[in-house]
C-alpha cells in the first residue's frame, strides 16, 4: 500500500486498562525565520552560536 501524500504524521495507539487512546501528531516542523541571523536563531533555541547553553540555570 502506498503511502498518501501529506504532511508527516505519527500515529499512536496505547492501551489505558479497558480504554483504547488513539493519538494523530504532526511532525511538520514549523518554517523558519530567514529574517534572523544565525547567531539570533541559536539565541532562540537558548543557545550560543558554540552549542553551550545560554543560561546555565535554566539548562534543558
């Protein structure tokens, strides 16, 4: 069977002790921002342009 096309999507089904929970997700990241530097994008992903987390105290 061949996929349809469309945006990516993840499916999840789980089992909840006498209740079936059916989950859709949409994994379209969202676009990006070409008004931004690279350095503001790494800024706001909490980052620095080096990888190191922008504040320490607030690390992921």
């Amino acid at each position: 069977m061949k996929a349809a096309k469309g945006p990516p999507l993840r499916l999840s089904v789980s089992d909840l002790g006498g209740v079936t929970e059916i989950s859709l997700q949409d994994l379209t990241p969202p676009p990006v921002d070409t008004t931004l530097t690279e350095e503001e994008r790494w800024r706001r992903a909490g980052l620095k342009p080096t990888g190191e987390v922008l504040d320490p105290t607030r690390a992921m």
